[in-house]
C-alpha cells in the first residue's frame, strides 16, 4: 500500500470541509459515476490507440475514481480503501483455485466455465435466481445487452449460428421500414423497433466474435477522421462544406474514403 498512500492523502485533503477543494467536496456517488464511466472509456481509447503514454495516464485517472469512491465510502462508514483492496485481492484468489490452490484446468475456455461456475455459486444465496441476475444496469446498453445475451444463451436460449442472427435483423429493419412509413408514426413504437435492431446487431456481433463497443469506436474514429478530411478538402479549394449539397459533401465523402487503404 506504500505507492498508493499519496493518492489516498491527497484525496482526502481533497475532500476536507475545511480546506478541501469546493467542488470535489460536494460530489456524490452518484455525481462522480458518469466520470467514472467515461474513464475507462478512455483507458480503452488510448488502448486501441496504442498510446502506453497516454494509458499511463488515462489508468491513473481511473485508479483516482476507485480513490474517489473509496473516500467518499469511508467518510459515510461503508468502508475504506483497503478494503477495496482485501475484497478484490480475496475474490481473486477464490476464484484461481488452479493458480493458488491445487485445481487443474486444462484452458481458457474451461477455466471461463469454472469461473462462472464460482459466481452463480456465490450468487446461490441471493433472492434473485434468474440466469439475468447480477447483471449491472450502469453498465453501458450495448455492453449490458451483450451481458444479457451472455447469460441467456448459458441455459441454452441462443441462436446456433450467425444465419438466424441476420435473418431477424433483416426482419427488424423491415419492421422500422414499416413504423417509418406509417401515419401518424408512432414515437413509442419506433423506439421500440429501433431498439430491437440495435439489439440484434449486438447479438451479430456477439456470434461474429466481434466486441461491438471497438467496433463502435472504431466506425466512430473511421467517420470522424473521413469528415475532418472532408473540410480540411473543401477548406482547400475556398469552399464551406455546409454550403454544398449533399451531392456535392458526398463527392468529398468519395474523394476522403478513396485516400486510405483497405477502405470500407
């Protein structure tokens, strides 16, 4: 705990009514978890990035949350730092029998299997007894989709190849296709269907072995990138991208994507 104190201290200095900062001083739980979120998201930016500089940091800023939290914790009488610590550091080890103990596995796969073995075990005595039980709702819905997903096809409700996946987005789609054509639309009903589509492209990626959350990240950086190149092209020739029509952007837009590799 040596090269930890320092940041327990200055957190707590941070969060001293006295002479503590005013605006770390009255964050909350619940005020702090958005940013919480959003540093691990980072850290996985810097990590698709293969930025290390950058990771060094961005963990940094993830282990100041963790501080933040436990200290916010302490001062309520929940509990400390250290004991973040002794609970992460004992359900470790209870859950590598085959690394701290004398269980075998013979991979990684039977292993996950043990894994999620020992957590329906330690959920045996909790009032909810669904296959969905445990699954956080802070997490991110692409990512507690995929979770849900996960759990229902460990009892066997799950699709055995990618075929039947495409097949109900394909009837998905056309079920938004036939809520848009309609009149009035129904705003609830769209939500509805839009949200199942993005549903099943969660389970195309799931089946595909695809982490839908970087290939997000990476669709997102693709476009972002091919639209700078756009304005930076326009910008070039004296023109203002906004005022073109979107004819003429989607020539730029051609023009942006045509430069890389392995376009797509």
């Amino acid at each position: 705990m040596t090269e930890i104190r320092p940041l327990i201290e200055i957190m707590a200095r941070l969060r001293d009514r006295e002479r503590g900062c005013p605006w770390d001083v009255e964050q909350t739980f619940a005020t702090i978890a958005p940013y919480t979120i959003e540093e691990a998201y980072e850290v996985a930016d810097a990590i698709e990035r293969a930025d290390h500089a950058g990771l060094c940091d961005e963990l940094g800023d993830l282990l100041f949350q963790v501080a933040f939290h436990a200290r916010m914790a302490e001062e309520a009488g929940h509990f400390a730092f250290a004991d973040v610590v002794h609970a992460i550091c004992d359900k470790m080890v209870r859950r590598h029998p085959h690394v701290f103990g004398d269980a075998k596995v013979a991979d990684a796969g039977e292993q996950t299997e043990r894994w999620e073995a020992m957590k329906r075990e330690e959920r045996a005595g909790a009032s909810d007894q669904s296959a969905l039980a445990g699954v956080a709702r802070g997490l991110p819905e692409w990512l507690r989709a995929h979770k849900l997903q996960q759990r229902a096809a460990r009892v066997g409700f799950d699709w055995p190849t990618v075929d039947p996946v495409i097949a109900k987005l394909h009837e998905e789609l056309d079920e938004v296709r036939a809520e848009l054509a309609s009149d009035p639309r129904d705003p609830a009903r769209l939500l509805d269907e839009i949200g199942d589509v993005l549903f099943v492209c969660v389970n195309l990626a799931r089946h595909a072995k695809v982490d839908a959350g970087a290939a997000l990240r990476h669709a997102n950086a693709k476009f972002e990138r091919r639209f700078r190149r756009m304005e930076a092209m326009a910008g070039e020739e004296g023109i203002e991208l906004s005022s073109l029509s979107l004819e003429a952007q989607d020539r730029y837009w051609d023009r942006a994507k045509s430069e890389e590799p392995g376009r797509g």
